[in-house]
C-alpha cells in the first residue's frame, strides 16, 4: 500500500502524465507486493477498452469538437446574449446561460469552458470587465458540463459503478441549471458592486430575440436528439453519442455552412487523439483500481467509515470532503476509477441511493475541475484569457462559494436529484 | 542522422494519423450503420457492434502515440519546469524512462494473449482475435517511438507553459 502511494506521488511530481503515472505506480506495486505476474496489465488495459458503452465518449468528443468548429457555440452565444444580454453584468450573465446550452450538447467541461472563453474573453476585455474574475466564472460555469447531461464523466462513473447512464442523465439536469442559477446570482451582485461598467447592458428587443433564436434553432436540436433518444429508448447512449455527432456535423455543413469537408480530416484527428487520452487513462486506471481491490482497501476503508458513524449523512460528508479533497489534486477521471469502486458499495450498505451518490461524486469533480492547484477548466479558461493562473484562482471565492452551497444543498436534499429520474420511471 | 530519422517519423506519424482518422470514421459509421438498420431497414447488423469496438480499441492505442507526439497527455509539471536546465533535463530523461517501461510491460504483457489469441476467434466477426490484441505490442512500439522523438525535441526547452488545446480532456 505505502509502495503504491510513494510511487503514486513521486511520479506524479516528477511530471509523469497522469496516464502513465497509473501504469507505472501499478506495475511497480505489482513487482513488489504481489505474486500476480505483470501481464496482467496488458490484460486490464485491453479489457477496460473493449467497452461498446465507454464508445460514448469518443463520440460526445467528436460532436463537442464539431459543436465548435461548425459555429453552433456562436450561435448559443447570441442567442444568450439576445436572451439576458439586458441584466447587469451582462456579459458575465451571457457566458453563464450559454455554458449551460453548450454543456446541453458537449459532454466536456473544459471543452466547453473553451468554447466560451475563446468567445467572451474578447468582449469582456473590450468593456472593461474584470477579466480574472469573468475567467473564474466562466471555469465554474464551463465545468458544469459534466453536470448536465449529456456528460463524459457521467458515462465513466455508470459503467465503474453500474448505474443506469440515462438515469444519471436526467438526474443532473436540476442540480446543474441549480448551480447555472446560482452563478448569475453571484454575477449579478458582483457586478451590481462594480460600478457603471457593468451596467451598459444591451438593451431587449424582441426581434433580436427571434432572429438569434432561428439561428440557434438548428442547434437546439442536439440536446433532444441526445436526451430525448436516450430517454424514449430510441438509442443507446453510445448510439444517441454517435448521431449527436452526425446530427453536428449535417448542422455545420449544411445549415451553417461554417464547416467544410477539407477541415473534417483534422477535426477527427483532434478528436480522436483527446478521446485516446482519456481512454488510455481508463485502462491504466483499470490495473491500479485492481489493485487496490486486491490490497483489501475497500473493505478495510469501509470498517473504519462504519467504525466512525453508522449516520448517512455522517458518511456523505466524509465522502464529500474526500472527494473534494482528491478532486483539488488529481485528474477527475483517474479519481472516479480509483475511489468511486472504493466507496459505492460502502454507499449502498448505507442506504443512501446509487445515482444520488453518483450524481454527488460528479458535482465534487466539477468542482475539484475549478480548484486549484490542480484544476484543468481554471487551466483552461486562465490561459485563454491570458491570465495567471493565481491571479484567477484569486476571484473564485464566491463563484466557488456558490456552487458548495449548491452540492451542500444537493447533498441533503436527495429529491433534488432523484425526483426527475423517478418522474421518467428511470429508478424507483 | 536525426533529420533523417525525424523525416521518417513524420511520414510514419502521417500514416498512423491517417489510419487513426479512418478508424474513427469506420467506428462512427458501424454505429450509424446499427442505428440505421435497426429502424430504416428493420434488421440488425450482428457485426456493427464488433466492428466498431475493435476500431475503438486499435484506435486507443494508436490514437495515444499521436496524442503523446501533440503532448496531449495531462501531467502535473510544475515542479519539473521550476527547475534549472540542467535538472530539468534529467527530469525529462526520467520521465521518459518511466514510459518506456510502463510501454515495455504493456507490450511483453501482450505476447500471451497474442498467442492464445491465434486459436481464438471472435464471436460476430469470425477473425483471430491476434489481429485485435496485436493493437498492445504495435501501440506501444509507436508510442515509444514518438516518446524518443518528443525528448529530442524538448531537448533545449523542456517543460514550455502549456497550450490551450494541450488541456483539453474531459
């Protein structure tokens, strides 16, 4: 155990990509604790790849990618724009509503923190916003894509703890506009403070309205062919995935036309080689989760969990703060592959319901996406907008603040996750 | 010596990225295929299901080399790029000797179940499954390849800050 911990640690700061920090620290473990010969690593990398489930997530990439590239995230904004553009701090109020129709599409939090950022960063610094602060927004509004479905990280934890995929969809769809709300709030009484800046808003007609809205129309379509096939048991996930992204590509070329054929090699190439990152971490992730099975650390986790507090609510906020805690540090999917087998069937023995843990698990990687040091969508909405990295990490608090009084709240109160699921005879 | 050796890389990166773009392709369209089948033509294709998770698996393995060539794999190098050159180096020697033998056990591991998988086939497709397992050892020979070429290349600079696209995984 303290074997796999050192080697763990040690590669990870020596600056060994994540994927290969599992492998390494796995087969190390192997060599030294246990007889299990090392081509047991071939074998779990090949087994965690040989998933016709996990082929979501190539293709929520893919349709994530065409999203950008075929002009369906511009859309999305103007539509927004027309749509809140009005209310002060605009600008911080377009990003937050149009992460939320991009998130309905793209399965990706940093992809879609990219998506806005790429759009917004501009303009805000154009009208002299707080751009540290507009980056910290948009990383916590960006990163709710793994909240609303559809969600790659969603598809991950289904298949590790074998819950129902459409089931977690639908229930992260209250939580996560719960927390899009929440940021406008906080953006609203920000910017309230801000001073006249924040208050040449554009003001509402209605035929801006109109106009944005046909544009955005053809993009609309993609959340119901996603959900709304999932859910009337047209598609699977994975099928539902894969016309998602066909759906975006027909919209980007035909529609839009901002898409053309000769760009099509290099957005699948794109594509393929971030899906192939993130699967590879699955495989390697696979051997280390073996392991830590094998070394009885679930059962001995559990004893000492039960040993504190038979309470349920006792052991969600000790599994709150856990994952809050790893989630600051680690790679949001290496972290599901290695806690989350750890701690559902401990859930379930305490009764609390599969998918509400789930769905409580993927609001802690949410946020563990935005907290430094460690924070790939604070990564990514800082250097899009040119900024430090410390320097936006400094204007999360109360975004960030926002979103903890969003899990605390979902956390408690399980209706808020479950009543939608349970509306759609999804669980019961 | 070494600009022949980049050259010939470039070609076989070219051609990998290629395959991997027709993989992904075939992956979508099996997919696609299944779904059309089953409510356009009212029958259900048996093989699209293999099909399209084989592809996915040597696409995986492919795919990773590529992602390694375009530094797409996530690490945490804070520490590594606070150093001075020298140590920065050492570093990225170590880095990479650390890869190389995870990608050696991965190969090596594969060798059993490549020759098992002669006897064995698969249950929709009817091909040796040593074609499919083939993926491990070939996956990560290219990945090795692309690992000694990135060192070369990072050779005077070592850890740059990164780039946008370099972080954009779920």
């Amino acid at each position: 155990m303290t074997v796999i911990a050192l080697g763990f640690f040690g590669l990870l700061l020596l600056g060994v990509p994540v994927v290969f920090v599992l492998g390494a620290s796995a087969v190390l473990a192997l060599v030294t604790t246990t007889n299990v010969p090392v081509a047991i690593v071939s074998q779990r990398v090949f087994a965690g790849l040989n998933s016709f489930t996990l082929m979501a997530i190539p293709f929520f990439v893919f349709a994530g990618v065409i999203m950008d590239a075929g002009g369906i995230s511009r859309r999305i904004v103007d539509f927004a724009s027309a749509l809140i553009g009005w209310v002060v701090g605009s600008l911080y109020q377009v990003s937050c509503v149009a992460a939320a129709g991009l998130a309905a599409i793209s399965g990706s939090g940093s992809a879609d923190t990219a998506a806005i950022s790429a759009i917004m960063q501009p303009q805000l610094r154009r009208r002299g916003y707080d751009v540290d602060f507009g980056a910290g927004l948009i990383a916590c509004a960006g990163s709710l894509a793994q909240v609303i479905p559809p969600s790659l990280t969603m598809v991950i934890i289904a298949v590790v703890s074998n819950v129902s995929i459409s089931a977690l969809f639908v229930a992260g769809i209250v939580p996560g506009l719960m927390c899009i709300v929440m940021l406008m709030l906080v953006a609203y009484f920000t910017a309230r403070r801000g001073g006249e800046t924040y208050r040449d808003a554009e003001p509402f007609t209605m035929a801006r309205l109109g106009r944005t809205a046909v544009a955005a129309l053809p993009a609309a379509g993609m959340p119901f062919v996603i959900l709304g096939g999932i859910l009337g048991g047209v598609f699977t996930p994975t099928e539902a995935a894969a016309v998602a992204g066909f759906y975006g590509l027909l919209v980007g070329m035909f529609v839009y036309r901002d898409l053309k054929p000769a760009m099509l090699p290099g957005l699948i190439l794109r594509s393929a080689s971030i899906a192939a990152s993130v699967m590879l971490i699955i495989g390697t992730a696979a051997v280390f989760s073996w392991l830590i099975a094998n070394a009885n650390v679930p059962r001995m986790l559990g004893e000492w969990i039960t040993g504190v507090s038979t309470s349920k609510l006792i052991f969600l906020i000790i599994a709150n703060v856990l994952f809050l805690f790893v989630g600051m540090f680690m790679e949001t999917i290496a972290a599901i592959l290695i806690i989350v087998p750890v701690l559902a069937p401990i859930a379930a023995q305490m009764g609390v319901d599969p998918i509400h843990f789930s769905l409580l698990v993927i609001m802690n990687c949410a946020i563990g996406t935005v907290t430094p040091p460690y924070g790939v969508s604070l990564f990514v909405a800082s250097s899009v907008a040119g900024r430090p990295v410390l320097k936006v990490a400094r204007k999360l608090g109360w975004p960030l603040a926002g979103l903890f009084a969003m899990q605390i709240a979902v956390t408690f109160i399980p209706a808020l996750s479950l009543t939608l699921p349970r509306l759609f005879g999804l669980i019961d | 010596m070494v600009a022949l050796l980049e050259r010939l890389c470039l070609l076989l990166r070219r051609l990998v990225s290629g395959v991997v773009i027709v993989l992904f392709a075939v992956m979508m369209i099996a997919v696609l295929a299944q779904v059309g089948g089953r409510y356009v033509f009212g029958y259900s294709i048996a093989q699209a299901a293999e099909i399209a998770t084989f592809s996915q698996i040597w696409l995986v393995l492919l795919g990773s080399g590529v992602a390694l060539a375009r530094g797409q794999h996530v690490a945490i190098d804070m520490v590594p790029a606070a150093l001075p050159r020298p140590l920065a180096r050492v570093a990225l020697v170590a880095i990479a000797v650390v890869i190389a033998t995870f990608l050696a056990v991965l190969a090596w591991g594969a060798l059993p179940l490549i020759r098992m998988g002669a006897f064995q086939t698969s249950p929709a497709l009817r091909i040796p499954m040593r074609d499919v397992y083939l993926c491990l050892p070939v996956g990560a020979g290219y990945m090795a390849l692309e690992l000694i070429l990135s060192v070369i290349r990072r050779w005077d600079d070592p850890f740059p800050p990164p780039e946008v696209e370099a972080e954009e995984i779920a």
